[in-house]
C-alpha cells in the first residue's frame, strides 16, 4: 500500500496478510523458572502460577517453550509437594 504522495509505504499490510506468529518466548520461560523455584518454595503457588502461565503461553500466544513449561511446572508442583510432604 502506497500513499497518494508517491510509492513511499504506509506501513499498513494488505487485507488477508498473514498474522505475525510470536516469536519470543517469555511466558514460557518465566514459567520453566517458576517451576524449577517451585520445587523448594512454596510450591501450590509457584507451580500453579508456573502451570498457568505455561497454558497460556500454549493456547494463546503459541510460543514454542509451551510444553516443556508446562511439564517443567508440573513436576515442580508435584515435587515440591512430595518433597515438602517427606521432609515435613
């Protein structure tokens, strides 16, 4: 698309372009770190927190670290649980 005052581009895509994909990885990450802290520290908080982010990251932002977050917080939810129950 041009403007009317010369073939300097707009900026603006075409109707039917191609959304962007997301490219970074932060919820994903933030939740991998959750989940390996969550394993020591409060783990129903940190791994919940952990567990939602990842679902997040997966269903709406697509990012391609989604699935080893979620596994990453739901090990470190269940962990911290069993560690926390064996050393109570």
């Amino acid at each position: 698309m041009t403007t009317p005052y010369g073939n300097q581009p707009t900026g603006q895509q075409p109707h039917g372009a191609p959304q962007r994909e997301s490219t970074g990885n932060v919820l994903s990450i933030i939740a991998m770190v959750l989940g390996v802290i969550s394993l020591i520290f409060l783990p129903i908080v940190f791994g919940v927190i952990g567990l939602v982010l990842a679902i997040i990251a997966k269903t709406v932002r697509h990012e391609r670290l989604a699935v080893p977050a979620i596994v990453v917080s739901a090990v470190g939810l269940v962990g911290g649980m069993l560690l926390g129950a064996l050393l109570a």
